[in-house]
C-alpha cells in the first residue's frame, strides 16, 4: 500500500480532491435547481393564482355594487334582487365542483401533455354543466313563482323576484357553459387570456347595470330588471368570447366527434372525483345558510355587523381561495407527468405560502378596519361595536382559511383525493360548529360575539386533521396511469 502511494501520490490525492469538489458542485446544482424550481412555482401561482382570484375578487364587488344600484332605487327591490340571487347561489355550487372536478383530470392530463384526454374531458363536463344549466333554466323562466316562494313569504318580493327571474335565468344556460371552457383555458396554459375574458364581462356587468337601473344614456329605467339583462348581457358577452377562443385551431378545443363519443373510463373518473367535491359544496353551502340563520336570530345589530365582516372576509380571502385554486393546477401538472418527487416539494412549498398569504391577509384586514368602521358610520352604535370585535376574529380566521384552501380544494384534488374534503367539511360543520353555534345562541344565550367567535371556528378546526392527512400523502398520485 505504501509502494502504491509513493509511486503515484499526486494521483490518489488528486482523485480524492476532485471527489469533493465534484460531490460540492452537486450539492450547489441542486441548490440551485432547488432555488429556481422554487422561483418557477412563485412565478406560476402568481399567474394561475390571480387568474383564479382575479374573478372571484371582481365579483364580491360587483355584487356588491349592484345591491346599492338597486337599493337606491327601490328599498324591496334589493331584498327581491338578494332572495333571487340565492338560485344563482345554488346553481354555482354545482358549477364550482364541476370546474374542480375538470381541473383534476385536466390538470395532469396537460401535464401528460395528452391534449386529446383534455379534449375529452372537456367535453364530458360540458355536456354535465348544460343539463345541470338547463334545469335551473327551465325553473327559472317557467317556475320564479315558486322558487321565490322557497325563500320568503313576502308578496310584495315575491312580485319584485318574478321579472328578475325570468331574465336572469338566460344568464345560467350561458354560465354553464362559458364556466366550463374558462376553466379548461386556466388548465392548458391560457390563463391570461382567460382572467381577461372573465374580467371584461364582469366590467360590463357593472357598466350596464348603472345604466340599466337608473336609465342613463337615454335608456330606459328598469330597476331591478336592470340589474338581471344587465348580468344576463355581460354572460352572454362572455359566452361569445370563448367561443371566439374556441374557433383557433392550436388550441385545447371544443370538437363535436367527442360530444358523440363515449368515453367510459374518463367518465368513470370524472364522476368519481366530482361526485365527492359536489357532496362537499352542498354540505359547505348549507352549512353556510346555517350561520346566517343561527346569526339571524340574534337580532338585527347583529345581522348588520356580521353582513359588512362577511363582505370584508369574502373580499380579502379571494386571493386565499386563488393560490389554492391555483395550487391544484401546478401540483396535478406534475403529478400528471409523473414527477411524482417534484410534485410533493411543490406541495411543501405552497402549504409555507398559504400559511404566509393568511396570515398577510389576516394582517390587511386589521389594517383594514378602521376604514370599514369609517364607511359604515350609518349602523347603529351596538352594531358598530359588534363589527369591530367581528373584524378582529375574521383576521385570524384567515390563516385557516388559506390554509385549507390549498391544501383540500388544491393539493388534495390534485391527487384525486376529493372524498377528504366531504368527510372534513361534513364532521367540522355539522357535527361540530353548527351545533355548537345553536346551542350557545338559543340553549345557554350567549354573548353575541361569543356566537359568532364559535361560528368561525370552522377552519381552525379543520387544522390538525388536515395536517395529519397530508403527511400521509395519499394525494401523491398519478390519475392518468391505467394503476389506479
């Protein structure tokens, strides 16, 4: 051994130098893969995630902006226009699992880079949306009476309800479809393009919805029927433009070869993913009324206060609910091409951004509060001193809130993994907050803000299953194998 070194000393400590610097540059290279796989996730949830929370942000303020168009002309009018509302309510429940549902699938299937299964997939979920469209159709032009009469008793409201029905209900056959193909252009690359679809109807909406109501510009003063072609307008404007989008030849298209087609095993999965995310929504929208409900019987102050922190809360978590939107299309992405490893460190990565963007949005909104306590002068000073307190629980509600929204309705689905939410959702409202939220308001009274501390518990809640459920990485799985 000896002999070996003195005959060729420079080369063994040559070798062994030339080991380490090697295994050094490794390490750097995978450091700095890992540094720009992270800057290339930063940059893809910006894009995808203000895609997604582009819209949603727009339209909490579009509605809002519509009820005080309406409410400045008539006070019954803003009350018929709310109740009317709750069928489109109804109606985006159905919707928004439908999209999710066509974002698991079409999510890694683009990762796949299989632009035919997308195709497929698109149009299996459009012919789905189109009869769930249709009916509501069909009751809202046929049947107002009677879906106004599900709401409220009110025969003045009734009457009020009946016209916006009628010409609204053209918007849910247009909805149905456009909903579908914008989310598809979010899943194969066309984000942008889509965020500025959606954006100009919804600039539309509340132009004419000015001009309609009061009758500017030498048209003629509809009040509340207005507001309803005014959506019905801007939906059908929306409708043509991805249309438009859908006459390009290069592009994830509608074709009508597919629309004759039976594709069992897609139609098996796609049923099987959105079948549990429907389950959810139903179970979330209902318990959502529940709160309402629970708070409604506390008394009007309390109804003011807690109407102005959800409009604040449903405003600042649209970005929450963006990134995870989002999240859902990056981690199938990979999943879906069967970087498996990748895919987990995305996850990783975008549970530290939820858990950051919460807690900036929780920090905004306290920001935030001495400006809404400013605008809302006019409420009474009980109310007042109720939303103040409320504000202050919103904020740290949103950390959950983000946290939950990317890693149930994005991570988790990405994978498939949809059944979770149901059962989450399921335990958390009904078996947990709701109950708890009745007996505390009508069994031991209370303090109001005691109530609605506990209502808002939801998310919190939901925490320690949700952490214990990702860590297991049952989400970790490619949906496009035939190894399902």
């Amino acid at each position: 051994m000896a002999t070996i070194l003195l005959e060729n000393p420079k080369g063994k400590h040559y070798n062994y130098n030339k080991a380490l610097e090697k295994s050094k540059k490794k390490k750097e290279m995978e450091k700095q893969d890992y540094e720009n796989r992270k800057k290339s996730l930063l940059q893809k949830i910006d894009c995808i995630g203000f895609s997604y929370c582009s819209p949603k942000f727009n339209d909490s303020p579009c509605k809002r902006i519509r009820r005080t168009h309406v409410g400045i002309f008539r006070s019954d009018s803003i009350i018929s226009r709310i109740i009317g509302a709750q069928v489109q309510f109804v109606l985006n429940l159905f919707l928004t699992a439908l999209t999710i549902g066509t974002t698991v699938l079409a999510a890694q299937y683009w990762g796949k880079q299989d632009r035919e299964s997308v195709e497929e997939v698109l149009c299996i979920a459009l012919k789905i949306s189109f009869l769930i469209s249709m009916i509501f159709f069909m009751a809202a032009l046929f049947l107002p009476r009677v879906l106004m009469q599900i709401f409220t008793n009110e025969v003045l409201l009734i009457e009020a309800g009946i016209p916006y029905l009628r010409i609204v209900s053209w918007s849910y056959l247009f909805m149905g479809s456009s909903q579908i193909y914008l989310c598809i252009m979010k899943n194969s690359g066309r984000t942008t393009k889509s965020t500025i679809y959606g954006s100009s109807a919804l600039i539309l909406n509340i132009l004419l919805n000015a001009i309609l109501i009061f009758g500017l510009f030498g048209f003629p003063q509809m009040g509340i029927a207005g507001a309803a072609l005014a959506t019905t307008i801007a939906r059908a404007v929306e409708l043509l433009l991805t249309i438009f989008e859908n006459i390009k030849a290069d592009v994830v298209r509608v074709r009508m070869k597919y629309f004759r087609s039976d594709f069992v095993r897609l139609k098996r999965d796609y049923y099987r993913y959105t079948i549990p995310v429907l389950a959810n929504e139903l179970v979330w929208g209902c318990g959502f009324t529940m709160f309402s409900v629970i708070m409604g019987h506390l008394g009007s102050d309390a109804v003011a206060a807690n109407s102005v922190a959800n409009i604040v809360k449903n405003i600042i978590a649209c970005v929450c609910l963006g990134i995870g939107t989002g999240s859902g299309i990056l981690v199938g992405n990979e999943l879906g091409s069967g970087n498996l490893e990748t895919a987990r460190k995305y996850g990783r990565q975008l549970c530290k951004i939820s858990l950051t963007t919460g807690a900036v949005s929780g920090l905004l909104i306290l920001l935030s509060s001495p400006m809404v306590l400013m605008f809302t002068a006019s409420l009474t000073e009980q109310a007042h001193a109720y939303l103040q307190i409320m504000l202050y629980i919103c904020s740290y509600y949103m950390i959950g809130k983000s946290i939950n929204s990317t890693v149930i309705a994005g991570i988790f689905c990405a994978g498939g993994d949809t059944k979770f939410g149901l059962l989450c959702d399921a335990v958390t409202m009904w078996v947990i907050i709701i109950p708890l939220g009745a007996f505390a308001a009508f069994v031991l009274h209370l303090p109001i803000l005691a109530v609605y501390f506990l209502l808002n518990l939801d998310e919190l809640v939901k925490l320690p299953a949700v952490y214990r459920h990702y860590k297991q990485y049952k989400w970790v799985k490619n949906l496009t194998t035939n190894q399902q």
